[in-house]
C-alpha cells in the first residue's frame, strides 16, 4: 500500500520542483538538474510523511506516562513489561512506520543502484558473464550512502524486535524523535535542491537545533539512559523477568541503539561540514547527497 500510495504522488512531486526550478531559474535549468527533480519528489513525499506522523505522534502520545515525569516517566517502559496493552492507535502507528522504513530502505536502493537486466545464456562463458557489471552506482546515489543504509538495517531490526518482544512504548519514543527532526532535514533539502538560500538557511539552522535536542540529548540521554539502567531494574530486581533471559537479549539491543548514537553523531559532524562551508564560502553544500559538495558534482558529471 505504501508503495501504491508513493508511486501516485512522486510524479506529482517532481513536476512540482520541475515548476519551482524553472520559475525561480529559467527554462534551461532542467536539463542539468534532473537528479535533483527526481530527489525533490521523494523529499517532497517525506516531507508530507514525516509532518503527518509527528502531529499524530504528539497528539497521541502527550498525556502518555512514559512522557511525563510526573508520571513516572521512561519507569513505565519497562513496569509491567510484557503485560503492558497495546492500544489501536498504537498498533496502527507501529505498523505504518513499519511499512515506511521498509520501504524506505528498498527506495534508498532504488537510489542507489542501477541494474542491467541480461540473458545469461548470450554470453560464451560464466567468466564474461561474471566480468560484465551488471549493477552499477546510479546518478542518484547519496553521498551518506554507507551511513543511511546501515540507519536503515538498524532501524528495521529495530522495529520488528521490538514489535516482537512488546517494547512498543520505547520503540514509539524513538518514532517521534526522529520523526521530529526529519521534518526541517526535508525543508532545508527542498530549499537546498530549488536553491533559495535565504530558506536554507532558515530551515538549516532550526535543522541543526532540532538535531541536537532530540537525537543528542533526548535519545541518548533519556531514552538510552533508560535502557542501559533502568530496563534491568523494572524488568528484573522489581520484575518477573529471569536474569538469564534478560543478558540473553539486552546487549543486541544495546548494540543497535548504541550504534544508532554514532551514525547520530557522524550525521552531525556532516552538518557542521556543511555549515562551516557556508561561513566560509557563502554556499550551500548539502555532503549528505554528494560527498565532495555539489558544485564538485556538477563538475564531475560536465566532465
């Protein structure tokens, strides 16, 4: 379904930023930008994703424990684990995020590779069969291909063990925090790719905040915090949960949320890459799309 829905309203986006770009750049700024008509589609699409689920993310979980400290905060993660009921508003949520970040992944592919779809019985051997590429590195590709990719294998695995084992409540957590700081990355991208500077630089900055108060502070300082010291706790000293079973589980998980922190951080070093570029040159390089800057790009592909 969510592929059905993506492939409706891509085209739809793309023609958007083709209009945008030739408003704001003439006529002949098309033929050089058609990677970046195609990116401003899926960000467009993300954009409205990432928007949709974070008001319904705030509105539904506001007055949930987990989130108050009043209340008892991220304790109610793990009291009365496994027991804790899964509400449908919850179920729904976990499972449209589900089907996004798999689909996610499998557009970052798409993104990522081209593939030449050959007969194998054309060729005289299985050694020219082997030596001809066959998969290529597409135009489109990312320049945090590597980053976004490992983010995405994590994430997933992610998802679906926590789905598996009931931790729904924490999993819904790292949901929204991400959620929220993706909303001004696809901004500052779009603003970025129709190159208004004045809005990139707007979007950049409430980007760069956003980052810091919810993938540096509040993810692993409270909700990472709250797996390594105070899972053991609920779950195991105040809970039925049996030592063994616990340490049989916990550090796969510590493993995936801690190497969530790193790409967090990697991610972060890139944006004051990119941020130090425009103190010193007055020019907005977006380094997570192409590695050596853009204007380097562009240069690239003339040549």
């Amino acid at each position: 379904m969510v592929r059905i829905i993506k492939r409706f309203f891509l085209p739809k986006f793309s023609a958007l930023g083709l209009r945008l770009g030739r408003s704001a750049h003439g006529p002949e700024w098309e033929v050089d930008n058609e990677e970046r008509i195609v990116k401003f589609g899926e960000y467009v699409y993300r954009l409205c994703y990432h928007s949709a689920v974070s008001l319904y993310g705030l509105w539904y979980f506001y007055d949930k424990s987990w989130w108050n400290n009043s209340m008892g905060g991220t304790k109610n993660l793990w009291i009365l684990h496994p027991n804790h009921p899964v509400e449908p508003g919850m179920a729904w949520y976990y499972l449209i995020q589900s089907a996004y970040n798999v689909d996610a992944m499998l557009s970052l592919m798409e993104l990522s590779f081209s593939m030449e779809w050959v007969n194998p019985f054309a060729y005289s051997s299985a050694l020219e069969f082997l030596e001809k590429e066959h998969i290529k590195w597409s135009p489109t590709i990312r320049g945090d291909f590597r980053e976004m990719m490992a983010h995405h294998i994590v994430t997933n695995v992610l998802i679906f063990g926590s789905s598996f084992y009931r931790f729904t409540r924490i999993g819904s957590m790292i949901f929204l925090v991400h959620d929220l700081s993706d909303v001004p990355i696809d901004m500052s991208k779009l603003a970025n790719f129709v190159k208004w500077k004045t809005t990139t630089i707007i979007c950049f900055v409430f980007m760069v905040l956003m980052w810091i108060v919810t993938r540096l502070v509040i993810f692993p300082f409270v909700i990472f915090r709250s797996v390594l010291f105070e899972s053991y706790e609920f779950m195991v000293i105040k809970g039925p949960l049996d030592p063994a079973l616990y340490e049989a589980y916990c550090y796969i998980f510590y493993l995936l949320l801690g190497s969530l922190v790193l790409l967090h951080v990697t991610w972060f070093l890139i944006l004051l890459r990119i941020g130090w570029t425009l103190v010193r040159k007055g020019e907005t390089h977006d380094y997570s799309e192409h590695k050596s800057g853009e204007a380097q790009h562009a240069a690239k592909k003339r040549d």
